[in-house]
C-alpha cells in the first residue's frame, strides 16, 4: 500500500503557499504559511513597531524549518502572546508554536498536527520503553548528556546542536515530551503510518500537560480523515497507557 506522508498534506492544505503576515482590524497578529525566519520577522517588527501591542498570534501553518518554529515559540512566550489556530498547525507549528501560547484558541474544525521531534529514533516505530521513560524524564530535567550515553547513536538527528533548545523550550511551555513521539510508538504506529501525522483530544491535550486551551466557538469538531485516511487523535486512555509503560505520571513530576 503506498504510503502517505505529510507531503500529501501540502497538497490537501494548498493555500498554505500564500504566506502573509499582517496586522489584523482586530490589532492580532495573523501569520499564514511557511514558517521561516523572514516571516518571523515580519512578526517581531509588527509588534515592535505597534503602539497598542498585540495580544494573539493567529497561525494557520504546516510548518517550517525546526529553529524557526523554535524561535517563534521562544518570543510567544517572552511576550506572552496567546495563540489561535487558525485552519491547521502541524509539524514545527504544532510542536513549538501552539505549546507556547500563554492560551491555545482552537476554532471549531482547527487541526493540530505532529509528526515527531529532535529526539526521535531513527528506525521506527520504537518499542523501547526504557527510551519512553528516558524522553519523558527529560521533560524535568533536560539532561541530554546523560540521555545521549544511551541513545545518541540511534537518533534520527543525534548531532542537532539544536536538541538542548527543543528540551528547553518543552519545559518552558511545561508539556510532556511524549507528545512529539507518542504516534511512533509501536503499538499505534500502523493507525499512523498512512498519513505520518497524529493529534490529540482535549483531554489527552491535558494529560500531556497542554494548558489553558480555549474553544472560539465553545466546541472543538476538528477533521477525523483527510481524503480516505483516517487521522489517529489520541485519548487520555492511551496517555494513560503510555504512562503506565514507563512507571512515570506526567503529573506528578
């Protein structure tokens, strides 16, 4: 069976090509398109250079290079702007934009999707459960010297100089790790591998430590298939089991 991979979600999400980056009536932010360090740009100096500063950063995305969504997550939160999502946020946009909102706003059909991390293994799926318990504790404690002794030769990125600033940022936005590699685990893996992307409910969201989530337009319907493919959404069940595995509770670190 031909596999799927978030290149077909470029094509499904096409307007995504049309970037812009303004200053709507509203006084927010909207941000549509690559992630990349102009766009960035374009986004401190609007706030730099606005009188009444913005409040909210409304994204629609699929991502970008990892150092710029990174970098976009870091002035979210040192300006404490919240985060709305527009239609879609995935990959880098998921992991490091939407975590770093001081609120998550989710429209009604908004789609949030992740697809991995700087720590991921680089044969999948995994089914180590001592590396889960290792990711998740890096949560706490970043770490990465004592975490590379074991794993560093079977990482999908093991010399990313920017392994420590992901580990930095995912403790500043104070959400589980887990979140950027659950969907390569080996038990969910197959329901993953067509589309290569997963997402979450609400209340595995907050099982994963994700907080402050606000639904515009008081329920969240988000799409639970793109074409004939199905979307994996994890539940607070499967986070639960996920814990279980490794003998950590997110919530209690």
């Amino acid at each position: 069976m031909l596999r799927i991979s978030v290149a077909f979600l470029f094509a499904v999400f096409a307007s995504a090509v049309n970037a812009e980056v303004i200053i709507n009536s509203d006084g927010n932010i909207e941000y549509s398109g690559s992630i990349t360090e102009e766009n960035n740009n374009k986004v401190f100096t609007l706030y730099s250079n606005a009188e009444l500063k913005p409040k909210r950063l409304i994204i629609s995305s699929l991502g970008g290079h990892v150092d710029y969504g990174m970098q976009l997550g870091e002035w979210l939160l040192a300006n404490q702007l919240a985060v709305e999502i527009g239609d879609y946020c995935m990959s880098s946009c998921a992991n490091y934009v939407f975590l770093a909102g001081t609120e998550k706003i989710l429209g009604k059909y908004s789609f949030i999707g992740f697809h991995g991390g700087l720590l991921q293994r680089a044969v999948l799926p995994f089914k180590d459960q001592q590396y889960l318990k290792a990711v998740t504790k890096l949560t706490a404690t970043c770490d990465l010297v004592l975490f590379d002794r074991t794993y560093k030769a079977q990482l999908a990125f093991p010399f990313s100089g920017s392994r420590l600033r992901e580990c930095a940022l995912m403790q500043a936005t104070g959400v589980d790790y887990k979140i950027l590699l659950a969907g390569q685990y080996e038990k969910y893996r197959v329901d993953i591998l067509q589309l290569d992307v997963w997402s979450y409910d609400l209340e595995a969201l907050a099982a994963l430590g994700v907080k402050s989530i606000k639904l515009k337009d008081g329920e969240w319907l988000p799409p639970k298939a793109l074409g004939e493919q199905s979307i994996f959404y994890f539940n607070a069940a499967e986070i639960t089991f996920l814990n279980g595995q490794v003998g950590v509770n997110f919530e209690d670190m």
